[in-house]
C-alpha cells in the first residue's frame, strides 16, 4: 500500500514536486506516467526513503518515509533507471550480495540467488561479469535484485527504458506476474502504451504536478485514447469524409495534413466501420489507420489549448 | 554486522580484481628499493644505514596511496546508482563506509607487511623489539585509518571519480618529498628547514623511525600522537557528517 498527501520537494529554489497526493492499494500496479523532468524519479526517491520531503506525508507498507525510514526500508524494492549493480561482479554474485544484505546467511543467500537464476532464465549468464550483459539482462539481474527479499511494495524507475521489444515484453510480463503475487509495484514510465498494459490505475505527472488520476479505462473514456486516421487520395473529398462520419462525436479535421481524426473508442471496430462507409460511397484513400495519441496530446489535452505555444 | 562483512568482502574481491592489491603490495616495494639504490650513497644519514632511515617513509607513502584509492572507491560509489540502491536497504549508513575504511586498513597491514619485508632483506631491523614493532604498526595503522576517513569525506563530496583522487596526489607527494623521512633536515636550504622539520609526515616518521630503533623522544612521540590521533577525530567526525549528508539531500 502506498499512500502519498501533498508531498512537495524543493531543490533550492526549484520546485521538482508540488503536492503531489495519490494513492496505490496493496497488490494493485501503479503507473506514474510523464515526460522526463515530471518529477516521476523524485517521487521514487522520496517513497524509497534517498530523498526526505520539503512539506507532505508519504507512507509505504504503513510506514511513514520519513518517521520511519528502516520500516520502509525492509519492506521494499528499488529498481533504479540506471542498472544499480556492482558491473565488475558476475549477475550470480550481485545477487549473493544483496542477498546477504538483506540478512541472509552464505548458504541461504547462495540458494536464493540460484532459485532467482532459474527463474529469470539466466542460468546461462549468471557467470558472467555484469559489465559483459545486454540492456534487457542487466534489467532482468535489477529486478531480480530487488526481489531477494520478496517485496511488500516494489518499485520500478522506468524499467523498460532503453530496451528492446522484446526485453521489454519481458519485462511486463515480469510486472504483470508480480502484481498476481500481491506485490503493490509503482511503476514510473513514459510510455502511455506501457502505463496501459501494466497498470491498475494511472497517475499522470507534468512538471511536478498530478495533472490526472485513474485508472486506464477512466483515462481512456476522457481522453478518447485512440482515433482512426483517414488520408483521402484526394483533399477535395475531405468534406465527404466529414459528412460519412458526421455522427460520431469530436471528428477533427486537418486540411494541411489531409486527415480526418475519428475518435474510436472500440478501436478496430470503429476504423472497419469507417472503412465500410468510405468503401461503400466510393472514397479513394491513401491511408487509414488506427492511431494512439502520443503522451504529448494526452497532455494538451489535459491541460488545455491554453498550454499549447 | 552481515552486511559490514558482505560489503566488505565485495571491496576486497574488487580490490583483487582491479589489481589494487597487487600495487599495495608492490608500491612500498619499489619504492623502498628506488629510494634505497638511488639515494644511498648520495643522502648522508650519518650512523643510521639508508635503508633503517628511509623505510617509515616508504610506509607512510603507502598508507597515503591507499587513502588514495579509498577517495576514489567512495567518489564512485556515491555518484553510482549501486550506492543509491544500498541506501534503500535496511542496512546502517554506514555500513558502506566502514567496509571500505577496513578495506584500507587492510591493504595498509598488507602494505606494512611488504614493506618491512623487503627492507628486512636490504638490512633493516626492528631493532627495539616486538613491544616497539607493536607501536609501529599501531601508529601505521592509526595514520591509515585517519587518512581512509579523510579520503572518505573527499571522495563522497567530490563525486568525480577521475579528479578527486589526481587531486590529492600532489600535495601527498610533496609533503612526502619535503619532509625529513627521505633525508635529513640539513639537506634543504635553510629557508626550508622550518617548514620540513615540523611537517607532520617529518614528525611521524621520525616517530617511526624512533620505535623501530628502540629510542623515542617524547616531545617527538607526543607531536605525532597528537598529529595521528587528532586527524583521527577530525577526519572521522567530517566522514561521519559526510554520509549524513548524502543521505539528506
């Protein structure tokens, strides 16, 4: 369980997080969506105890961050941006070591690590100095790290950055097992798409404010995720394409581009229904498609055309 | 006390790794035989043999080395996300530090070791005997242990992993140098000599040199007492204020 109240964080006279308030209920996945600099990383460091607070309360586990940080401490797991492993150590030893950090004796930290080998698949690198992984193994070694001690609450700086497709399916696939144990995980990302598939409900940071809370179904319905993108052959059949679609709600028309936006929350649905009327009126197209709006339009939609420079 | 053990067993492994251990044996080695070939029969150090006078140099320039090496272990350690991610262990704060500091003791006995060892060969005697070869490596160590600290302080302010070590490679060097554990007092010029005679390295080894010989001046003894013990206190008091910080911020 995770709980934050209006926690705010100076550094200096800059203000990194203005209070920021939200809360993760035990076992459910959590995704602190927003650009870099939105204050995703801070608030991390402040639930995982490295940063104290300029004003708010935060409490993990039942643990108050700040009253209590060797609580905190015992009951989760960080898995930092950057690998947070010793490079000139094997994954093996890494894993040993933080193993017996958390307590463990030699024999008990050199089964645990041996049982987290096989089951992050790595028995065929766990040998290996660090320094010698891919990306996507150093991630999974991390992770495994922060679980040496199974976790209360776990969390995840961005841990599909920098990954490839498939370490990054790897990945979620990881996450998504994770929350089936009863791990309350607070995950950070850029990625919409990524705050979609893993997360229970979504937070949404832009320069240190909560700018939206929900889950990803509420954030879907009001942001109208994703739209279906006509191109016509020819931009004098824009205004037929307008009228064909006339009855759904918000359709958006941009004659420099050439396109119509359709909004289509029933997704392919909606784009073979699109297709169906413009085949059948005979409209030659370019291009249709099915699109998800970048984060950067789900922020001007969120805060407005008044943001928009 | 576990993780003390796991972080500090981590240093050494690491330390054998990126052959640290090798140069803390090897440095007092070579330096101790460039010393002594290459100044011997140049510096007159009148009944005392060379290398009798030249070895508690030899030992304090290891000891500084290894100070060294510890400033850039904790710079890198502080600025890597592995330090961060030891700090959301529920471990001490310090464990981190006092396994690096007796790392630094460490390599300082193995230093001792090499040194004594390969001076023994070139003639050197703990002539004063095992109580006063107990006080030698008592004071080595203590020096180590206050340097180890200090390099402490500087390595997790300065964050640099590169510089902050380079740093402090010249000011060792010069007041190792300038001091009186390389060649008497009256081999520097006369405007020099104030400074030389009462650096603390000139105090220290000449303290060392006092107890592998047997004879110790006492004012000499309580200069460098008070040198090694209150570096001690004030380095280790900003080591410890340090890591407070850096959990702060």
């Amino acid at each position: 369980m995770i709980e934050v109240d209006g926690i705010s964080k100076s550094f200096g006279p800059m203000p990194a997080l203005r209070d920021v308030s939200f809360s993760v209920p035990t076992g459910s996945v959590c995704g602190l969506l927003g650009h870099n600099g939105a204050g995703k990383t801070t608030v991390v460091k402040i639930l995982s105890t490295l940063l104290v607070p300029t004003a708010g309360r935060a409490q993990v586990a039942g643990f108050d961050v700040v009253e209590q940080p060797a609580h905190v401490r015992a009951s989760i797991g960080v898995t930092g941006q950057d690998a947070a492993l010793d490079p000139t150590m094997t994954g093996r030893e890494n894993l040993v070591l933080f193993a017996r950090l958390r307590g463990m004796g030699r024999r008990q930290a050199r089964l645990r690590a041996a049982e987290l080998i096989a089951h992050f698949d790595l028995e065929y690198a766990a040998d290996r100095q660090v320094s010698t992984y891919s990306g996507g193994m150093r991630r999974r070694i991390d992770i495994a790290v922060s679980l040496v001690v199974p976790p209360k609450v776990l969390f995840l700086d961005e841990p599909t950055t920098g990954l490839d497709p498939r370490s990054r399916r790897d990945v979620w696939a990881l996450v998504a097992a994770l929350a089936a144990q009863d791990v309350t995980v607070l995950l950070t990302t850029q990625y919409l798409e990524e705050a979609d598939v893993l997360s229970d409900s979504i937070v949404i940071l832009d320069a240190g404010r909560v700018i939206a809370t929900g889950t990803s179904e509420d954030l879907k319905r009001r942001m109208g995720f994703s739209y279906c993108q006509v191109t016509p052959l020819h931009p004098e059949d824009l205004s037929r394409v307008v009228a064909l679609v006339g009855d759904y709600a918000e359709v958006e028309v941009d004659t420099d581009g050439n396109t119509v936006s359709v909004p289509a929350p029933h997704g392919a649905a909606t784009l073979s229904e699109v297709l169906r009327r413009l085949d059948e009126s005979g409209v030659e197209l370019i291009d249709i498609s099915l699109r998800k709006p970048s984060l950067d339009e789900v922020f001007l939609h969120l805060t407005g055309p008044t943001l928009t420079v | 006390m576990t993780a003390v053990l796991a972080l500090t067993e981590r240093v050494v492994r690491s330390g054998y790794r990126d052959q640290d251990i090798a140069f803390a044996v090897l440095a007092p080695i070579l330096t101790f035989v460039g010393f002594t070939v290459a100044l011997r029969s140049v510096i007159d150090t009148g009944e005392m043999s060379y290398p009798q006078y030249v070895l508690p140099a030899v030992v304090v320039q290891a000891m500084l080395f290894g100070a060294l090496n510890t400033t850039d272990r904790a710079a890198t350690e502080h600025s890597s996300a592995f330090g961060a991610r030891l700090r959301t262990l529920p471990i001490s704060t310090y464990a981190p530090l006092l396994a690096r500091i007796l790392y630094c003791l460490l390599r300082g006995v193995l230093a001792l070791v090499a040194a004594i060892g390969v001076a023994h060969f070139f003639g050197f005697r703990m002539d004063g005997g095992f109580g006063y070869g107990l006080a030698f490596a008592a004071m080595s160590l203590t020096l180590t242990l206050a340097l180890s600290l200090g390099a402490e302080a500087t390595g997790a302010r300065a964050k640099r992993v590169d510089t902050s070590s380079q740093l402090l490679l010249i000011p060792q060097l010069f007041l190792v140098l300038l001091s009186t554990g390389m060649a008497p007092v009256d081999s520097f010029p006369g405007w020099l000599q104030p400074f030389v005679q009462y650096q603390p390295i000139s105090q220290i080894t000449e303290t060392l040199r006092g107890f592998a010989s047997g004879h110790v001046s006492g004012p000499n003894l309580a200069v460098s007492l008070a040198w090694c013990l209150g570096l001690l206190v004030a380095l280790g008091a900003l080591a410890v204020r340090t890591q407070q910080r850096s959990d702060e911020h």
